[in-house]
C-alpha cells in the first residue's frame, strides 16, 4: 500500500510540446513541481517547449503517443517498460491518444506497484469510446465548472471523482506591470495608427469559432458610437488555415475597416497588449472550456467584455460581471464597450485563476489518492 510522502515523482502526458494552452500549462506545472522539490517527468513527442522544460529541472522523454492511429497502439510495451523504470507516484494525462497508451501499458502493471492515474479534461471532448478513455482515470480534473458538468452529463464518473480546477496563470507573465513605457513606444513605431486611440482587443488564434468575423462586424458598429476606438486582432491562422485571414482583411475592406482595424500577426508578448488596451473581448461562436484570454487581461488591468457562455462566462463572473454580455448580440456588445470605454471599473481576479492554487490543488488530488490507497 502506498503512502502519502515527500517528494513526488510525478510523470505528465500529453501529445506534443509545441506552442499552445495545454502544451504551455504542462511545462509550467512541471517547473512549479520541481521548485517545489519533486521529480517532474514529461513524456510527449516533443517539440519547441521541451529545451524550456528541461532547462528548469524536468526530465522528458520523447515517445510518439501524438498519433490518433492504432499505430500508437505498438508505443504501448515501451511506455510500460518506461513506467517500471522510472516508478512514478503519480501518471498524468492530458489528452485522449496518450491516455489510450498509458492506460494499457498501466494496467497491466502489477496493483500493488501500479502509479495512480489522474486525467484532466482540458475541452469538452465528443463523446464516444475514444474520448472515454479520459474518464477511465482514478481521478479526474475539470478546467472548468461547465466542463465539469459536460462529463457528468456525458460520462459515467462518480461526482467525488472529478475535482475542478481552473487553468492557473503565472503573475510572473500576466501582472499590473506587463506594459512598459518602452515596448509601448517600440509597438507605436512599427504601428503608429495605434497612438493615440482608444485600444479594443481581440486575442486568440485566427479560426472560425473564435469570434473575429463577430469582433469585426461589432467593431463596424462601435466606430459609429466611438470613432476614436481602434480593433487590433492579435494572433495568426493555423497551418494549411491561412485563407481565413485572407477571408477576414476581405470582410475588413467590406465593413470600411480599413483604417478602423489591425492585424498584428502572432505575438509572444501578449501581456503587453493587455497591459496596452483599453477593452479586451472575447467572442467566441461557442462556449469554450476555459477562455484563458478573460483571466490573462483582467490580471493585466484590462476589463474583458465577452458573450455570457462556457468558461470565459465563469471567470469574468468571478471578476468582472459587468463585461458580461447576451450571447452572439453583437449590438449589445459594441455598447457594452461603448458604456465602459471611459470608466475605470473596479475588478479583481480570484486566487484560483493563478498558478500557485492550481498546483497545490493537483498536488492535493495527487496526495489523496496516495493517502487514500
């Protein structure tokens, strides 16, 4: 039987290390793990973010568990003989083909050795035998209430198996103090239409659910309340996807938005841009899981307006209410900006969007099941 102690050996899952939400929270639980004094191990395909997590202290080791294919089926004896090797307390994953690797090669493992197995639903998953895998776990976490809810209302988990826990932003990123005199000044010489105006933000990488055809069509109305606001879409189309941007600057030109709004590209210093706007939104055609844009401008100093749905409805509940808007009412929307444009709202973003109660929050599922063994 094991039992709770210190340190941990904890080993996360997940397809690949490349540049996005998941891929970004892994690596820095994993720094916080190792901070904190326990072995942090990451198993992926690699990628971009493997030299940052291996520079702070964690362990990876390159598997190719990204392929949605029953191919991946043949990773599952290595992983295993990995898994007797490196002994871990605690097996965490992140994503449904890795999971489907772990969770054979796991349970073929002797019970009294056996690692416990967490899982975190990081979306709304469709629901079939292939996203169920994630809901096989001794323990389940939700990013979200809403999502907490669709595995209940999807799967059949025992309510005291999930436990929610919001995605957590680093203060050190994400801060009253991401804007500087001297990138504003260094942004407005390779943008100078920006100065002086009155900054409306849409994040986000450039897709059909995001919501940009919606912040474009809503800019078209705010310009007539507010001909001083400027849009300034900040973020790229994926690969093999860059004829949306073409299909936005074409509607750009139809709504007379020339000169009204911005395409930026893909940024690495999006804090910035927070600390920069005067309104960040969200918009997005459907609910998302967590929205992270909401929690990262509101710790920036910067109000959020965004449709009242999904996990982007939860976190401006918790810290700003008032940005709160009927969903898909774009005209509600464009006045919503217009109303706060030149207020100061008062708004505070919880504990729980932050790194730190994130990690003692996992750690503490990790110690239960320990414990409870």
């Amino acid at each position: 039987m094991k039992r709770s102690h210190q340190p941990l050996n904890v080993l996360q899952v997940l397809p690949a290390l490349n540049s996005g939400g998941v891929e970004r929270g892994t690596v820095e639980f994993a720094n916080e793990l190792v901070l904190r004094g326990h072995r942090s191990t990451v198993i992926s395909n690699g990628g971009q973010l493997v030299e940052e997590l291996e520079k702070n202290g964690s362990v990876h080791i390159q598997v190719p568990v990204h392929r949605k294919s029953l191919v991946s089926l043949l990773q599952v004896k290595r992983v295993r003989t990995i898994l007797k090797e490196l002994k871990p307390d605690v097996i965490h994953v992140r994503s449904r083909a890795p999971a489907w690797i772990i969770w054979l090669a796991w349970r073929k493992l002797p019970k009294e050795n056996r690692p416990h197995l967490v899982s975190t639903f990081h979306g709304m998953y469709s629901v079939n035998k292939y996203s169920a895998i994630m809901a096989k776990a001794e323990h389940c976490i939700a990013i979200s209430d809403c999502v907490r809810t669709y595995m209940l209302s999807n799967y059949a988990i025992d309510p005291s198996k999930i436990t929610r826990i919001y995605r957590g932003l680093d203060p050190k990123s994400f801060n009253l103090n991401a804007c500087t005199d001297d990138w504003k000044a260094a942004l407005f010489d390779q943008y100078p239409e920006l100065r002086d105006k009155k900054i409306i933000l849409m994040p986000g990488r450039l897709s059909r659910w995001k919501g940009q055809e919606a912040f474009l069509t809503m800019m078209h109305t705010l310009i007539k309340l507010r001909p001083d606001c400027r849009g300034v879409i900040v973020g790229a189309a994926e690969p093999q996807k860059e004829h949306y941007e073409t299909e936005l600057v074409t509607l750009q030109g139809k709504l007379g938005l020339d000169s009204h709004v911005s395409f930026v590209g893909h940024r690495n210093d999006i804090q910035a841009f927070y600390g920069l706007a005067d309104i960040t939104c969200h918009m997005s055609n459907k609910a998302e899981p967590f929205g992270r844009t909401v929690p990262e401008a509101l710790a920036c100093g910067c109000p959020v307006v965004a449709y009242d749905r999904g996990g982007a409805s939860e976190s401006l509940n918790a810290g700003f209410p008032d940005g709160l808007v009927e969903p898909d009412n774009i005209e509600a929307f464009a006045n919503r900006i217009a109303a706060l444009i030149d207020t100061r709202p008062s708004f505070h973003l919880p504990h729980e969007f932050y790194l730190e109660q994130q990690v003692e929050k996992t750690l503490s599922v990790y110690k239960k099941l320990i414990r409870d063994a």
